[in-house]
C-alpha cells in the first residue's frame, strides 16, 4: 500500500489553501478576467486579489489546525465546496443567505432535479479523492505550547500579507471591491460559510421573536350585504415565469395563444418581483411590509394577507403543487396536489399544474361560503423544463432534456422554457373558462402573478435567486394577468375599461396585499390605498374605508 510522509499542520493548511483556491473558484478567476484590465496594472490586481484570498485562508484553517478538527473540517469543505462550484459554473448562481435559505426550504422533487452525473463527477475529483488523499497522510503535531507558537507565527505572517499586498495595491482593490460587490458571493468557501452564518442567524431572530397578528379588526364592507350570490376570487401564484417570454406581453414567440383569445383578461406590462426566489418572493408578497422593509425573521413571525382575509370572515384555501407556501399559508386550510397519484397528471413524484383545477367545478356547485382559493404552480421551475408539460404542449423544438443546462444550446433551453408557459396558457384559460361558464351562480375572478422571474443565458447566468441588487431584470420582472366575470365585476364594483388603460402603469408585488383587501371590500387598519391597484377603478375610497359608488 502507498504511504505518504509525515508532514506538518502548516503544509497541511498551505496546501489546503492552494486547493480551495484553484480548484473551486473556476468562476471567480474567469470574472475577475472579465473585468481586469488586460494590462501590467489588471494583471498585477488579478495577482494581489489571489494572494490576499489565499493568505485569509490559511489564517482560517491555520486557527482550525488542531489533531479533532483539522482532517474533518477540511474534508466537509472539499465536499461541500465541490457541490457549491458546481452549481456556481452550471448555472451562474451567487451564494448569499438567500440562495441558502432556497435550498434550505426545497423539496425532494426539485433536489432530484439537480442531481447529475457532472455533479458526481465533481463531488468525486474535488471531493472525494482529495479527503482519501488528506486521510491517508500523517500530520505530525508538535507539543501544545510549540504548535500555538507556530500556529501564531503563521497567522502573523499570513495577516502581513494581506495587509502588505492591500497597502500596495489599494487604489486599485478599493475600486475593484467598490465596483463589484459580487465577488465575495463567488469566493469559494467563505461564501457559502457567510451564508450559512447569516442564514442561522435569521432563524435564531425569528425564533426569538413574538409572533404578530395583524389586521384583527377586518370587516367585510357593509356592501356585501347586496351581493346576491356567493364569490370565488382565485389567486394563482406563478413559478418562474418571467414576464419577457409571454407571448401576450409583447414576446415574438406565440406563448400564450389562448390567453390571447380570452375576453376580458387584463395583462399588466410593468410588474416588479419582491425577491428572486421563491423562498422570499412568496411571503413577501402576501405580506404588507413591502420589498424595502421586508424581513424574513419577521415575516415567519407575522400574520399576511390571507390571515386578514380570514379575520374578514371569508374562507381561505392554499392549493399546493409545488415545495410548500413558505409559511404563508400556516393558518389557512391547505391542500397539498403535488404527490397525488393521478395517472394521468402525475409521475415521478410530480403532478403536472391541472392538478390544481382537479374538483374545482364540484368545489363551484357546492360552495357555501364567500371563497379566496390560492393555487400555487410548478409552473415553469428549472432546471428540468421538459418535465414541467406534457409533450403535446412542446411547442417549440429542439428542447433541452437535461439538467446540465451547460451541455445545452441556449435556443434549446429557451425553447423548452417557453413550452412551460404554453403549458401555463393551457391551465389558465381552462381555469378561466370554469370561472366564466359558473358566472350565473357564483361571482368569479382571477388574479395571475409569478412569484419571480428567470435567467436563460443572459450574463451567463441560468434559473434566479442571484442577490436582488446584482439579478438582471428577467428574474425581477414577472407577469401579472386579472380577469373578472361579469357578475363579479358588478357585485365589486370593477371597472375593466378603466384597468385596460392602466396595465401599463409601474406596479410590484408589494401592491398585492392592499389591492386585494381593496377588491375584496375588507375594511382594516392594514389597508393603504396608495398601494391598490385596483384603488382607482372600482367604489371610492375615503379614509382608508370603502365606500360604495
């Protein structure tokens, strides 16, 4: 069997450093190539970033170093570093406490998405055999009080370094940290080890925070009383679909044929997502704290709209056929879809997006209360579009079929992303014609808005949750579609005519909560009329309280 000499914590850690550096930040060099100068002065920044990388790591793992933690820290950072760079080169992601969070509250189906043989090869080249290598070479400690000496001197000097090298260079490292705030999200492992930390940190916050209820005193306007039948309001919650690709929005691609043929739907142009993963989107939106002051600590610990609306006395229903409602649903009736054993709309541990409408005509004929029922999609989820339709919605050709976006033409990613939104123009004109075929018994609406949007090549970068202030706009701007029957337009006072002319007015998922309660009559506190969409084409508003017209 093959041995290896003994060697030294300090070569262990040198020698960790170097791998860290190299073999996991395949992304970072190539970034820092982009935007370096191709001249003595970016070549010299290019050098000065890596040594100061470099020298922070060994002043890490030097402090780490001892006979317990060394072999075991380092192997579950070669693991999980190999799995983090992966993702990084495949999809162009960025590792906050927000991309964590997303992967934190994922489902099984989605991680088996992610699952490929470039990820095994990865976590094997990078992760594995390096451990195997790292186990089988004998590290020699000297006495405690010699190695802290040492483990001293080398932090001391790696700690001059820095300094050393920031000094030389800082006029150019001031303005390259200045400029690109991005590139501490691309440093493999300190990224996903600050994320970890700030992400841990939310969680103990939220804990430690009382749980708020909002919106106690909702009342359903005293104009109720006239309408003469019950109401169906059907909020369905999208999933990646980015407001660039909708056919009725303006694309050149047709994917949206038979949304473009329903009479009466509203699509409005210019709406603005909360978040870039779902995770955040979600609960923002049905929350009333609004992006800039939205927390995810609070929002755990906060009552949203849905929770008003039942306060209000109306029944609230979540239907789920994706990973869950991220807590916003915590309260109301729910109604998970997404492991039914339809043969017809489910395999694999997943159910195609009709599954939400599954009953919904014996739902209509026999409702009894006035309803706001939530469908929430899988919509247009990656990395796997070609499992998100069935195949005789594959409208465009040729499609990617696999995960390993990379190893793909850009117009066959495009091709199978825009199937799901023709897929997604299916389920939303069958759930629009129910609504409209029940008009005469029960007053009908719809409101459509994604969650986020998605990236598909743009900037090389694939799926969304990149930071907000860094994402592009295809993972900010999300389509937004409303349709009212006629009878429901009566009973609630909706002027189409009047929302027409306004859909192309600047809206975001921050009106969600107020243009809701305010569709819906609900007198409260929590009710901002500035924030109604709907404010300025139904009954008058005075004082924060409907009033009839």
């Amino acid at each position: 069997m093959l041995k290896f000499k003994a060697v030294r914590p300090e070569w262990v850690t040198l020698s960790a450093s170097a791998f860290l550096l190299i073999a996991f930040n395949s992304v970072l060099w190539g970034h820092l190539f982009d935007i370096a100068t191709p001249d003595s002065k970016g070549i010299t920044l290019f050098v000065a970033f890596g040594v100061m990388i470099f020298a922070a790591f060994n002043i890490l793992l030097t402090l780490l170093a001892f006979r317990p933690l060394l072999k075991p820290v380092l192997t579950l950072l070669f693991m999980i570093s190999a799995g983090v760079a992966y993702f990084m080169g495949q999809y162009g992601v960025l590792i906050d406490a927000g991309m964590l969070r997303n992967f934190a509250e994922t489902n099984a189906t989605e991680v088996r998405d992610l699952v490929s043989v470039q990820l095994f090869v990865y976590v094997v080249f990078l992760g594995v055999l390096p451990s195997l290598l790292l186990w089988r070479t004998p590290v020699v400690y000297r006495r405690w009080h010699r190695e802290l000496l040492s483990k001293g001197l080398v932090t001391l000097v790696s700690a001059a370094v820095i300094g050393g090298v920031a000094l030389i260079n800082y006029q150019g490292l001031a303005s390259l940290f200045r400029n690109h705030h991005e590139l501490r999200l691309m440093v493999v492992p300190s990224n996903y080890i600050g994320a970890t930390v700030r992400y841990l940190g939310e969680r103990v916050a939220s804990a430690q925070q009382p749980f708020v209820k909002i919106g106690e005193d909702a009342q359903l306007n005293p104009g109720w009383q006239t309408h003469g039948r019950k109401s169906l309001t059907v909020l369905v919650v999208g999933e990646s679909a980015r407001a660039e690709n909708f056919g009725i929005l303006g694309y050149d691609r047709d994917t949206t044929p038979k949304l473009d043929k329903e009479s009466g739907l509203i699509a409005f142009t210019d709406v603005t997502s909360c978040g870039t993963e779902t995770a955040v989107s979600v609960p923002c939106m049905f929350s009333n704290m609004g992006r800039k002051d939205y927390s995810a600590s609070k929002a755990k610990n906060e009552e949203g709209l849905l929770d008003v609306l039942k306060h209000a006395g109306l029944d609230v229903i979540w239907r789920d056929n994706q990973s869950g409602c991220k807590g916003t649903c915590d309260r109301v009736t729910l109604q998970d879809v997404s492991n039914l054993k339809d043969p017809g709309l489910c395999a694999n541990s997943e159910c195609r997006d009709e599954i939400l409408l599954q009953g919904l005509q014996h739902f209509i004929d026999t409702l009894d209360k006035d309803t706001v029922l939530v469908l929430h999609q899988m919509g247009s989820h990656g990395p796997e579009y070609f499992k998100r339709y069935p195949k005789e919605y594959e409208r465009f050709t040729p499609v990617c079929e696999s995960n390993a976006l990379n190893n793909c033409s850009r117009e066959s990613i495009i091709n199978g992303y825009d199937n799901t939104l023709v897929y997604t123009d299916h389920v939303l004109s069958t759930l629009i014609d129910l609504l409209r075929n029940n008009q005469e018994k029960v007053d009908t609406a719809m409101l459509y808005l994604s969650d986020h949007g998605e990236s598909l090549g743009e900037y090389n970068l694939f799926l969304h949750g990149t930071p907000y202030m860094l994402a592009p706009e295809q993972q900010k701007h999300v389509a937004m579609l409303a349709w009212f029957s006629d009878s429901y337009q009566k009973s609630f006072s909706v002027d189409t005519h009047c929302l027409q002319l306004s859909r192309e007015k600047p809206l975001s998922q921050d009106n969600l909560f107020h243009s809701v309660l305010g569709l819906l009559e609900v007198n409260s506190k929590v009710y901002n009329q500035s924030l109604d969409m709907f404010a300025g084409c139904r009954g008058a508003v005075i004082d924060g309280v409907l009033a009839d017209k």
